[in-house]
C-alpha cells in the first residue's frame, strides 16, 4: 500500500519554480540544455506520477500487455483500496538489480536480457512503457525465477510516427549509417539541419555510442563497457552547439533505456543486443512503409 504524503502533488509547480529560479540566479544552466523545456516536461511527468488512479491504470494496462512475457510478472491492483493519493496492489518479493549483480554469471545474462528485452517489446511492441529505471522497480524472485515489476507512476504511451522514426534511428546507429543517423536525427527533431559541423560529428558520436551494443552479432560485454563515460564527453560539446530542445518524448523515453543499460553494465552481463534488435525490427510493423522495404532494409541491417 502507498499513501501520498499530504500536500506533495500541489507543490510540484512552486517547488521546480524555486529551483529554476535559484538556477537562474546563479547562471549554472548552459543554454543548450533549455531549461524551460526541460522543466515543463518534468512537470508534466511529476503531476502524472502524483495521480495514484492514474498509476492504477498503467499498472493494470501493463499487467495485461505484460501477461504472454515469461519470467516477468505485474502485481495484481485491489481497485477498492485505491484512490488519488492511495495506491493499494498484491504484494511481490525479489531482490534489486544491484544485489542480482552479486548472483552467478549465467542468472545476471539472464535478468540482463529480459530487462533488455522488455524495454524494446515497450517501446517497439507496445509504444508503451514504464520509464523510471530505478533498480528498486525490478525485484528478481529467485524461487520463481521473476522479475516483479512494480511502480508504474511514470508510465506513459508513445505516438506510432515517433516510434517508427526511432526505431529506424536506433537501426542506423547499430549500423553506424552516419547518414541515417542524421536524417531520421532531423525527422524526429533532435537537430534543424542547420547545425555546425562540430555539432553533428559530436551528435553522431554519441549516437554510434550509444548503438554499440547493438552493432555486432554474438554476446556484447556490458562490463567493459564505457558508455556513460564517452556520451558525457560529447554532451558538453552538444550543449555549447544544440539548436533545439529534444523531442518531448525522449525525456522519460532515454532515462528508461539509459537506466537499462546501467543496469546491464551493473549485472557485468553479456546479451546478445543485435540479434535482439533485428528480431523486433523484422516483426516491426511500420506505419507507410510496404514489405518490400521491410525486408530491404532488416538484410541491409543483418549484412
């Protein structure tokens, strides 16, 4: 049972506004991170996890997506205990990500790859997901092998001509296509095309990076992996160089899968990404593309 302290969910606005003024103030913020946007998105996102009927909602929705998932379980939701600041579900147990990380080799790939898994059946299957990745929200039932997933207070839907843009980007950036990169970049409003030179090479750098896992066949070893590291170093140039503020979406949508990378990398597990990848690419059902194309462009990605 969760019950929301009195008072959270009106201090939202007054509160992130006293930051952004003490941010003001002390002109910490760089202009390329757009702090406006930044801050109206979050709380967007934060009224919507202070709705425990809302919560209510998601949860039960993923619970009937989730149900032909093995090993992954969604509790059930008691609907006459719930009310807007009083969330009441069945209770599961499990171990975190970070005391799975202590568990043998061959248990962390596993957990690893359904973690991954999952991520890409949310976004790519059901254009629906749960985008706070705290370790806490994946408890690991040992006795039933299970990951039980709670707190689904950040959930939230994905449009389909987002989705299909993205994933075409993720593709490309598995492919290290630099081309691709920067054309469905600009489709899905991560750059104007009028960016400087410094800025599209930091932008697909940090792209390729991030398409590492998924850009060779066989097992990718998350613990030699220096992701963050390297994404961080570009960041700063992105910050000096961005035009634009990033799509809306890509908020919640890269905190989920950095946080399912992290965790990767936390388990030391080795998945095998990009034949995970080209499967959810070849069931893929894209809005205006034929079959032809389909099958053009996933024997391009297998080459």
């Amino acid at each position: 049972m969760k019950v929301q302290y009195p008072g959270v969910a009106d201090s939202i606005d007054s509160d992130i506004e006293n930051v952004k003024r003490l941010l003001d103030y002390t002109n910490l913020i760089p202009e390329g991170l757009y702090l406006e946007h930044a801050i109206k998105v979050a709380k967007q996102e934060l009224a919507r996890e202070c709705d425990y009927e809302l919560e209510a909602a998601n949860q039960k929705r993923f619970r009937e997506l989730a149900v032909g998932i093995e090993g992954v379980y969604v509790p059930l939701v008691y609907d006459a205990l719930c009310s807007k600041r009083v969330l009441t579900t069945q209770l599961v147990t499990g171990i975190s990500i970070d005391k799975v990380a202590q568990l043998d080799q061959s248990v962390r790939d596993d957990v690893a790859a359904r973690l991954l898994k999952l991520t890409l059946t949310e976004l790519f299957e059901f254009r629906f997901m749960q985008t706070d990745p705290n370790w806490s929200n994946f408890l690991y039932d040992q006795q039933t092998d299970t990951i039980n997933l709670i707190d689904f207070g950040a959930a939230r839907d994905y449009p389909k001509h987002f989705v299909d843009n993205y994933l075409e980007m993720v593709l490309a950036c598995a492919n290290k296509d630099r081309e691709k990169i920067i054309e469905m970049s600009c489709k899905l409003g991560f750059l104007t095309g009028k960016e400087s030179n410094v800025m599209l090479d930091a932008h697909t750098e940090a792209a390729l990076v991030v398409g590492l896992p998924f850009s060779n066949f066989g097992g990718h070893d998350f613990h030699f992996n220096n992701l963050t590291r390297r994404v961080s170093d570009l960041g700063a140039t992105m910050l000096r160089h961005r035009l634009t503020p990033p799509p809306e979406e890509v908020y919640s949508l890269h905190r989920k899968l950095s946080g399912t990378f992290l965790a990767c990398i936390k388990l030391r597990a080795v998945v095998h990404c990009r034949e995970m990848l080209l499967e959810v690419y070849k069931n893929y059902k894209f809005a205006d593309k034929d079959e032809e194309h389909d099958a053009g462009s996933l024997s391009i990605a297998s080459a």
